[in-house]
C-alpha cells in the first residue's frame, strides 16, 4: 500500500496519518484485532465506530 510506504518514509505516527489519509485509516477498521494487538488505543484516537469490538 502507497500510503503505508509514505507514512514510514515521512517517519509519522501511524494513527495521526490516517487521520488525514483515509484509505489508510480503512486498514484499521479492516483488521481490528490486528490493529489491537499493534495499536492498543486506535478505536479512541481515530474515532473508529467500535462495532467489531473485540470479541
């Protein structure tokens, strides 16, 4: 993914690019678990819609 490439090369904080990178934001919300386990937090930092919580 593009946006993943350009968000290590800037040296950003995962969560604060998909802020403004939305497709890149989706990836969170595709692999909830993953991103759990990787970033503990990122329901509350991106304004995910929790539905798929944890289970």
């Amino acid at each position: 993914m593009l946006q993943a490439f350009e968000c290590w090369k800037a040296g950003a904080d995962p969560l604060e690019w998909a802020k403004d990178h939305h497709e890149f934001g989706r990836a969170f919300e595709s692999f909830p678990h993953d991103a759990d386990a990787i970033f503990p937090g990122w329901r509350e930092r991106l304004g995910a819609n929790a539905s798929e919580a944890s289970a």
